[in-house]
C-alpha cells in the first residue's frame, strides 16, 4: 500500500511538465559538466584538484535528488491538517464552499446551536445544497441545558430557513462521539469530549479538528468512508422531528412553540423536514 501510494505521488509530481523539464535540463548540464571537465580541463589539473571537482559534481548530483525526494515526502506528511479547534477551520469551509457549491451536504453535531454548526449550514442554503443535520435527541441530551439548545436551535432554523425546502433533520440516539461536516470533496472531523474541570457537560467546538480534501486521495477515502458509515447509521436509527413532537415524551417547551401558532404550519414545517429514509449509505451520499 506504501509502495503504491509513493509510486501514485511520484509519477504525479515528475509527469509536470515544469518539474520534468527542468529534472531533464539539470541532469543534461550534469553530464555535459563532467564530459568537458573530462575531455579538456583534467589535463590542467593534478589527480587530487580532478577527485575533487568528481567529488563537488556528486554532492550537486546529490543535492538536487534530496531536494526532489523532500518534495515528494512533503505530499506525505500534510495530507490530513489539523486545526487548534474548530473555530480555526471556519474559515476553510467557507473557502470551499464558495467555490464549489456542492449538491449535498452533512452535518453532525450536539445541539448544532455553535457558529461552527451554523454558520456552513445558512452559506449552504443560500447556495441551494440539499442540507442533512444530524443532532442529538434532545429526549437523550446529556443535561436539560442542551436539550434546551437543541430545540432552540431546530426553533432558530424554522425562522430562518423555513422558506428552504432541501434540509432535512434527524436526531440520533447515541452517545455523541463526532462532529463535522462532509461536503463533496471536503471533509472535517472533530470529535466531542464528557466534563470538565469548569463544570461544562458537553465539549466540542473547542476541540481539535482534522481536515482533509480530495486531493489527499488515500487519507481523504479513509476518512470519509468512516464518516459516511457513522453518518448512514446514526441518521438510519435516529428520530425525525416529527416523530419527536407526536412522541409521548415530546418536550413541553416544543409542543408550546408548535401551539402557538393558530394553524399547522410550524407541524407541516416539522413534517417538511423530516424528509423520506434512505435505503443505502450510497443513496445517500451519491452526487
């Protein structure tokens, strides 16, 4: 696998035509170096003066390979970047999201109440990405603060995006673990941390995250197929919003918002986004 994927980069890195020029000249000038300084200038010089310009032309020789062999390990070692927390990384979503305007696009978080959460989410709805937000049950939330984050946050995308008819909400079961966002060609990971010494339940913004994009082929179809699968399961077995407010424990806080409204309009937009099951993970993730 090793050998495979040197042998991918290398001939990706010399079949540039720059870079395969330019190999090709310098490895010219070489050899006509040492043929003039073979033909002409070793009768001028004592053996020790010609060992030493050998010696010179060889280190060159060397140089140049090292140089080339420290590109190709370059492509190796920064294949996965990594952030200080998640705030650091908003900015390269951002960048890839303009310039790509994917046609799917994944999310999963705790409440999705952070900016990191938020902010991809309302650039993808101007753009028209199909929008799929994971969030935690807020049936099975940690502590009632985040269960009140969680239904502020669905409460906060129903002001907002209501007018939007591609996003589509579930709420998963589980012990939260991951965080991040999948989009096309782009992927960011983070994951989520229990308790700390300042009292908090919940941490994840403030965490690492790890970003990786196509163009990292190996590192990319890794990840990314971790994702997905984690993804697909958690989105399979979770609990739509509207399967949340007919629930018999449904959360008085959302069956008072729903109420207030004199028609069935935040229900019909609680059905809206509850969308249709997936079948297979690649249903789901197919462009």
């Amino acid at each position: 696998m090793v050998f495979k994927r040197f042998k991918t980069q290398f001939i990706s890195h010399y079949s540039q035509p720059k870079v395969r020029r330019g190999l090709k000249a310098t490895i010219i000038v070489l050899i006509g170096a040492g043929w003039i300084l073979s033909q002409y200038i070793t009768n001028l010089l004592t053996l020790e003066q010609t060992l030493l310009m050998g010696l010179i032309l060889l280190l060159m020789s060397l140089e140049i390979v090292e140089t080339k062999i420290y590109d190709i390990e370059e492509l190796f070692d920064q294949p996965v970047q990594v952030r200080k927390d998640n705030y650091a990384v908003k900015d390269n979503i951002s960048s890839y999201l303009d310039s790509n305007n994917p046609e799917k696009g994944f999310i999963i978080s705790y409440s999705g109440s952070t900016g990191t959460s938020k902010s991809p989410t309302k650039r993808m709805i101007k753009q028209g990405t199909k929008v799929h937000i994971l969030a935690k049950n807020p049936l099975e939330a940690i502590n009632k603060d985040e269960t009140e984050l969680i239904l502020e946050a669905l409460k906060s995308r129903y002001e907002f995006d209501k007018e939007y008819d591609d996003i589509e909400v579930r709420f998963y079961h589980e012990q939260a673990s991951i965080k991040g966002l999948k989009a096309n060609g782009l992927l960011v990971m983070s994951w989520y941390t229990f308790a700390d010494e300042r009292g908090r339940q919940v941490m994840g913004h403030e965490n690492p995250a790890l970003k990786v994009d196509e163009s990292s082929e190996y590192e990319f179809e890794v990840l990314s197929d971790y994702f997905e699968e984690v993804y697909f399961s958690l989105w399979k077995a979770g609990m739509t919003p509207i399967e949340l407010y007919d629930h018999e424990d449904c959360p008085v806080d959302l069956e008072r918002w729903v109420s207030r409204q004199r028609d069935s309009e935040r229900e019909d937009w609680l059905r809206s986004i509850s969308g249709v099951s997936y079948t297979s993970k690649e249903e789901m993730f197919q462009s």
